[in-house]
C-alpha cells in the first residue's frame, strides 16, 4: 500500500503522513474506507486524521464524500528544490521548444524507478499523451524515462530491468533488448520511443546535464510520429539542452 506507515507504535506524524501518502498518480481521490485501506489505519483514525488535514487544508473532502490532496499541500510542494530550481532554469528553454516545434513538451526528472514530470506545455497536434505535472510513468515506456534510466545508478537499471511491464503491443519488455537501447541512448545522447507509452505517440528526449555533467533530468517531446522531423525536433531538444547546462553551470 502506498500510504502504509502504520507500525505498531507509530507517531501522530506517521500516521498523518501515512494518510497523505495513500494518494498517489492512479489514486488522486479516496473514499473514506480506501484512504484507512491504503493508509493501513483503522477507519475512525482515518477519519479523525483526515478531518484535521481537511481544516489544516492539506485535503478537501468534495460534495461525494471523496478526499483529495489540496491545494496548500500542493503549493509546499512546489517549494521542493527540484522543482523549483530546475523548473525556474528551464522554463525559457521549453519555451522555445515548444514555439519552435509545436509539439508537447516534457521536463523530468527520476524518482526511484519511475519518472516524476515537473513540467509539460501542451502541443498543438492532436496525440494521445497520459503524462500530467506531478505524475510518475514507467521509465522503460518514455522518451524521458529511457534517458533517466540510461544514466541511472546501476541497482536502479536492474530493478528496472527485472519489472518491465507492457503498457502497448509495442512496448519493449525483452531485458536485453532494453538494455541494448539503454547502451546506444548514451552513445548517441538521445532516446526516442514509438507507441511504447500509448498509441499513436512518439517521442525523442536529451539529457540535462549539471555543472559536474551529470545527468540531473530530461526534456522530450510528443508527436504522432517521427518519420519527418526527427532531425529537427532533436536539434531544439540539443540547443535547449545545451543552453539548460550552460545555465546551471554559471
């Protein structure tokens, strides 16, 4: 469960954090019984904590008895450094990509084994895109996610390797043939995927590199295809990529 803290003995503040961590990307609203559910607690500490977090304004309850994360909470969030820091330097930079190429836009960054989006301007094509500000999506299945996980501590690969799922027909879930991509993404400097993630979606990514050339997140972008303008919509990625390092460095 993802909320689960609830140890024998636990603090108040395990167990309110166990209830604000029952919520998650396939999770955004919670009944009563699900929040105790997901939380492990029983359903009257559910209650009595989710009613505090509701007057602290960390949940609101809406008119169906449902809880979600409130706004407060979202805005200490935000306070985080890697989204505030990094979202702050890159912003111009997606800008400009996305002017330039019309497409959706991605800024990411790992979280353990997924990819946590920080950033997405919408473009102007009509294409199937599931990733929201704040979600997390399966590295193996994103242009941004093959990136991170290129780049990503050796454990972090393995587990990854090791739980590969399908989310299209054309997802790739063979580990070694994963692994061959991961090799030419940091040979090359970029990933791209085709329909991996939803249907009828492509997408081409760089890294961001800090001031030390590390690799500290991603940008990519969303079209139906990439048969035509790889090559261009990968020079704006590199340009940007290069202005975003350039930036950080200084």
């Amino acid at each position: 469960m993802a909320g689960n803290l609830s140890t024998p003995g636990a603090s108040v503040v395990s167990r309110a954090l166990a209830v604000l961590y029952a919520f998650d990307d396939q999770h955004r609203r919670l009944t009563l019984t699900e929040l105790a559910r997901r939380a492990g607690l029983p359903v009257p500490t559910a209650y009595r904590l989710a009613a505090e977090l509701v007057a602290g304004g960390a949940l609101v309850r809406n008119a169906s008895g449902e809880y979600v994360v409130g706004r407060r909470l979202w805005d200490v969030g935000l306070l985080a450094p890697v989204q505030t820091g990094l979202r702050q330097v890159v912003a111009p930079f997606l800008n400009d990509i996305h002017a330039t190429t019309w497409a959706t836009v991605h800024l990411a960054v790992r979280d353990d084994t997924s990819v946590l989006y920080l950033e997405r301007l919408s473009g102007r094509a009509s294409v199937p895109v599931v990733s929201r500000v704040g979600a997390r999506l399966p590295m193996h299945a994103t242009g941004v996610g093959k990136v991170l996980l290129a780049y990503a501590p050796v454990a972090v690969q393995q587990n990854v390797l090791a739980h590969l799922t399908r989310q299209t027909p054309y997802t790739v879930t063979q580990p070694d043939r994963l692994r061959a991509q991961l090799d030419k993404v940091r040979l090359d400097g970029y990933a791209t995927t085709v329909e991996e993630m939803t249907l009828g979606a492509c997408s081409i990514a760089v890294p961001l590199r800090g001031p030390e050339g590390e690799v500290v997140a991603a940008i990519g972008v969303v079209v139906p295809t990439l048969r035509r303008d790889r090559a261009r919509l990968l020079t704006a990625l590199q340009v940007a990529a290069q202005g975003v390092t350039r930036t950080l460095s200084a």
